[in-house]
C-alpha cells in the first residue's frame, strides 16, 4: 500500500491549518493525503433525563450526518492535484489517528489548546499522537490573529 500523509480534522481553524500543511506535503511527496475526522457518542457525558429535542439530537444517524457534512466542508476547500481522501470514522479521535498512523508516512494533527482543565478531562489528542503513533507526528499550532488582542493570563490568586 502506498504510503500517504494523514491529517486529523474537527473543522476547527487548528485542524483546517494542519489540512492546508498536509496538502502541501502530500503535493511535495507527490503521495495521497487521507483527512480524517472521527467521531463517537460518548453516553458517559449525559447524567439524568433527556429532552426529546436532546435526545433526538443524540441520535448516531443525526450525528453521524452532522460529522459528515463537518468533513465535507473541510475536505471542500482543498484545491490540490493529489488525491485527498475523506474518512469519517467513528470512534475516539486519539484511538483512530493512531490506528491511521500505521499505514502513514506522516500523520497531522492541528493543536487547539483547549486549555488545562479540559486536556486533563479529555486528553489532548495531538499529545497522544505524539507518543503513540507508528509514524512521524507534526502538530500545528492553531492559528493566531494578526491584530488580536493579547489574552489576559488568568491565575488561581494573588501571586506572592
């Protein structure tokens, strides 16, 4: 199988820089480019009863679709000659980019810095990827804005 460069997608602007980079590098290695983006329905997150509206919103189909379209938009702003291939895949996204890894050359993954709190929650996927891939790792930093306003650092109290 040929080896091609997979990149990790979520349609943030994080995930939509790492997909303009892979294109680059699948052009330049002159190899396909494979863009996945997973998903999974996490019941473990939903305590007590749900709204009808919330549970049809729960729905794997309705979600599912969702994903999909999410990958559809992303996948539809690429304008390249090499072969971009979309995969929906269900499942955690640290689980299937590193399953991806295995028949890559090179795997992308964009960072979000979703911040303390949730990287201990969740785990921060591109970190997991790092250690765990079966091929080189590039992580791209989410994009900053050019006349953005410096973000306060936010500490826990006084600093003595």
């Amino acid at each position: 199988m040929d080896k091609t460069v997979v990149v990790g997608v979520d349609g943030s602007p994080a995930s939509r820089a790492a997909l303009r980079w892979a294109v680059e590098e699948g052009e330049r290695r002159g190899c396909a480019v494979e863009v996945v983006h997973a998903w999974h329905v996490d019941h473990a997150m939903v305590i007590g009863p749900l709204s009808a509206s919330v549970a049809a919103a729960m729905d794997p189909a309705v979600l599912r679709d969702g994903h999909q379209a999410v990958l559809d938009e992303v996948v539809g702003e690429v304008d390249t000659d090499v072969e971009v291939r979309p995969a929906l895949v269900e499942g955690d996204a640290r689980d299937v980019l590193v399953k991806a890894s295995e028949h890559a050359a090179l795997l992308v993954v964009g960072s979000r810095g979703a911040g303390p709190v949730r990287e201990v929650l969740l785990g921060s996927v591109s970190s997991y990827c790092v250690h765990h891939a079966q091929c080189p790792v590039v992580v791209l930093r989410q994009p900053q804005e050019e006349h953005a306003e410096p973000k306060p650092v936010v500490t826990p109290g006084p600093l003595l």
